[in-house]
C-alpha cells in the first residue's frame, strides 16, 4: 500500500512538473508573439512613415511643376497684353491729342 501510495505521489509531481513547464512555454510563446507583433507593427509604422515621405515629396514635385506652368502661361499673358498695348499706343496718343487739340 505504501508503494501505491509513493506511485501516486510521484506521478501528482510528475503532474505538477509538466503543468509548471506548460506555463513556462505558454509564457515564452506569448512573450515571443508580443515581441513579433511589436516588430511588426514597428516595421509597419516604418513603411507608412516611408510611404507618407514618398508620397509627400511626389506631390511637391507636382504642385513645382505647376506652379512653373501658371508662372510661364503668366508671364505669356502679360508679354502678349503688353505688345497688345504697345500696338494701340498710338492710336490712344492720336485719339488723346485730337480730344485735347478739340477742346483748346
């Protein structure tokens, strides 16, 4: 009866061993998958950072480029407004002299 009982004792620790390295296990797996599920999301927050810097720096791009056609479609406008001026420069003289030439 002793021997059952000695049997019976070993095997509760035997028992209690394989639950306490159960444990152990189930907390390194879980600390390994936090450690990977932060790397992740570090890596992730990385790439976003990465893709918002890329992105930020093509729409610069763009909006430089059209910012050098307004300013070069501008400045076209006003060469064209100004020889359009300069071609009705004497007849806005002629008409000026006749107006002030009738009223002396």
């Amino acid at each position: 009866m002793v021997d059952v009982l000695e049997r019976i004792r070993e095997a509760e620790a035997q028992a209690e061993q394989i639950k306490a390295d159960a444990r152990r296990q189930a907390d390194e797996i879980v600390a390994q998958a936090r450690h990977a599920a932060s790397a992740l999301i570090e890596e992730a927050k990385r790439a976003a950072r990465e893709e918002a810097t890329k992105l930020i720096a093509a729409e610069e791009a763009k909006a430089i480029k059209e910012a050098e056609e307004i300013r070069r479609q501008g400045a076209q406008q006003a060469a064209q407004l100004q020889e359009e001026a300069q071609a009705k420069l004497p007849s806005a003289v002629e008409l000026l002299f006749k107006h002030v030439v009738t009223r002396l």
